[in-house]
C-alpha cells in the first residue's frame, strides 16, 4: 500500500474533525458570544449542510485544476476559516468562518477520497478508499471529544487553534510528499442525480440521512444531556465522550465483518433495530453510571456499524456508478447530521433536552421503513404478481 494513502487519512482526518468539534463547546461559545445552546448548534447544522451540497459541485467546478494544486488552495482557504473562527469576536463571525471551513473542508475530502485509489494499484484501490474513509468517520466521531477537552483546559477557542496548526503541518506534507496528479472527468450533478430514479438505490441512501439525523439529534447534544439528566462535570462528559468515540472507532470494523459474514442486508436491519431499542432505552439509564455507560459502549459501536454496510449495499445494487453512489452517500451522511443537529437544537428550545434521545429513537424508526421498501417491496411485489397468475 502507497504510504501517501495514510497521509491522506491523516488529511481528512484533520478536516473532518471541525464538522462536529462545536458538539463539545456547546455551553463555553452559549456563555461567551451570548447566544442560546440552540444557536451555537446551529453552527454544526450549516456546516453539514454545506459539507453535504458543497462537495459534489465544487467538485465539477474544479475538474480541470492540477489536484495537488487544489488540495494546497483548499487546504489554505480552510486554514483561513479556521483563523476567523479562532479570533471571532461575535457569533456572525463565527459563523462566517464555519461557512468558508465547511465550503473548502467538502471538497478536501472527496479530493482525498478521488485521489487515494489514483495513487495505487488497481488492486488496492478499495482497501485505499477504505483507509481514507477511516480517517473521516474517526474524525467525525473524535472531533468533538477532543474539543471538548481542549476546551475545557483552555478555552472553546483551543480545538481551533490546534485543527489551524495541524492544517499548517498538512500544507507541508501535501506539498513535500505529494507528486502532481492530473484532474480526470467528473460526473455531473445530472449524472449523478439521475441514479437516484431507481427505488432501492434512493431508499438505501434515505437509510443513511434518516439513520444520522435519529443519532445526531442526541449526539450532537449530548453534553447538555449528561449534563443535564445526571449533573456531570466536565471531566466526566470528556471521560463519556472518549468511551463513546472508541466504540465507534470499533463498530465500522464490526459492521465490515458482519456484512462480509451475514451479508449487507440483514447487518443493516439487525443494526438499525437494535439502534432503534437503544434510543429509546438511553433515557432510562441515566439514574446509574454503569447503566449509562453500558447503553453508551453499544450505542457507539453501533453508530458506526451500518457505515460499511450500506455502502456494501449501495454498490451491490450498482457496481457500475459505485464511485457516484459513495459521492451521494457521503452528501446522505452529512445532510443527516445537519437535519439530526438542527432538530435537536429545536428540541432543545421549544422542549427539553431529556427528550432528544426519543425525538431522535422515532428517526431511527423511519429508516427501518426506508430499508424494508428499499430491499424488499420489489420482491413482495414479485410474489403477489406471481400468486394473481397462478
């Protein structure tokens, strides 16, 4: 395997831990900007939104541009947005500076993702997308434990600071490490979109956007709800968060195997029920630690398990536009945080935060629906056809 492919992790890995790091600053940016809890986790929701619409087509718009020269302009301008970020005085100007971070950290990713199988032997293309994959869910999962440490020993505005730093380091290794690589023919968003016409593909991607939204309604959340349901300090919530983002760490290795032993479709309904029963059990833990804990260990493992899954899914059903189906499903994946992060930020204001975990459980149920008409009304329509014959 090409070395410069775990470069690439590390890469994404530094760009995707921004997306969810405000997760664990939550009450710090309240206090400091005079906003509510429901504003600054709105800072997550524009982000993925972004992250989601921006990638495909900024990736049409700079087909024809040298990569290694995009990915230093890319890194440059997300370095900049980081920088607004870290010496904004005001909300506005924090939110100004997720918008740039969030419009060149979309296209960084999906570039290391394109670039990661170019750079390799055929033979390892799959295993390189892999690895860079494992960059972005680690990042997504770990961002905002470790913002939430760093903002607690020295101010929301830290993580930023360090994410600015490592940006800088990967400015150099792109530059020291990476040869140049020249752009090849995208497909359009027409092109893209047009894959969605087929039932069981835009149901197995709805799986994805309804499956994050259920999760991220409480993740993006959860320090206001440990906080709030069992008066945790912030070095618990840290110890919490750090549990939580190694079992989920663990779960894509899990749902991986489970997929190549089981087979994609029952790893995915096996997955999304018992993620289903654990939503609507965590606010029945929070009376004992251990309890809690427990429910935490398999609600992370699980958080990550389907990831592989669908994908598996997803090309199964389209081997020839896999590479489009992995594009829609990153966007998929990343508009169900934005919608899941914005829920949650209105359950926050007109309810309470003890109710996220169950607003978050009916989500979960929905993408039940979504897998079963996905993989088997088609064959259950078969059947009937088939009865009415005989």
């Amino acid at each position: 395997m090409n070395k410069r492919v775990y470069f690439l992790m590390i890469v994404a890995f530094v760009v995707g831990m921004v997306e969810l790091i405000i997760g664990g600053l939550l009450d710090l940016m309240a206090k400091d900007l005079g906003v509510s809890l429901g504003q600054v986790g709105f800072l997550i929701t524009i982000f993925s939104l972004i992250f989601a619409v921006g990638a495909p087509i900024l990736l049409i718009l700079t087909s024809n541009i040298e990569r290694k020269k995009l990915t230093l302009i890319s890194l440059f301008i997300f370095l900049l947005g980081n920088i607004v970020t870290v010496f904004s005085p005001t909300y506005t100007v924090v939110f100004i500076g997720r918008v740039i971070s969030a419009l060149s950290g979309s296209l960084l990713i999906i570039l290391c993702l394109t670039i990661a199988p170019s750079i390799v032997y055929p033979k390892y293309r799959g295993r390189a997308i892999g690895i860079v994959s494992m960059g972005v869910s680690a990042s997504i999962v770990l961002g905002l434990p470790v913002g939430l440490v760093l903002g607690n020993a020295f101010g929301w505005r830290a993580p930023f600071v360090l994410i600015a730093v490592l940006t800088v380091l990967s400015m150099a290794g792109v530059f020291f490490l990476m040869e140049q690589i020249e752009p090849k023919p995208s497909s359009t968003i027409g092109e893209q979109l047009a894959t969605l016409k087929n039932r069981r593909i835009f149901f197995g991607q709805v799986i994805t956007f309804l499956f994050m939204t259920g999760h991220t309604v409480l993740y993006a959340y959860l320090t206001p709800f440990v906080k709030t349901t069992m008066g945790m300090d912030g070095t618990w919530v840290s110890i919490i968060y750090m549990i939580f983002g190694i079992a989920a760490v663990s779960g894509g290795a899990v749902g991986g195997t489970l997929s190549d032993t089981i087979g994609p479709k029952r790893t995915i309904m096996l997955t999304i029920v018992i993620f289903t029963m654990v939503m609507f059990t965590i606010p029945y833990t929070t009376f004992a630690l251990t309890a809690f804990l427990l429910i935490l260990v398999v609600w992370g493992m699980l958080s990550w398990t389907l990831a592989p899954a669908t994908m598996s899914y997803l090309i199964g059903l389209s081997p020839e536009t896999s590479d489009i189906q992995q594009s829609l499903n990153n966007s998929a994946l990343h508009l169900g945080i934005a919608f899941g992060s914005l829920i949650g930020g209105l359950v926050i204001e007109q309810v309470s935060v003890e109710q996220n975990a169950t607003i978050g459980g009916f989500f979960v149920i929905l993408s039940i629906g979504a897998a079963l008409i996905s993989m088997y009304r088609r064959q259950n329509s078969r059947l009937v056809r088939s009865s009415k014959a005989d």
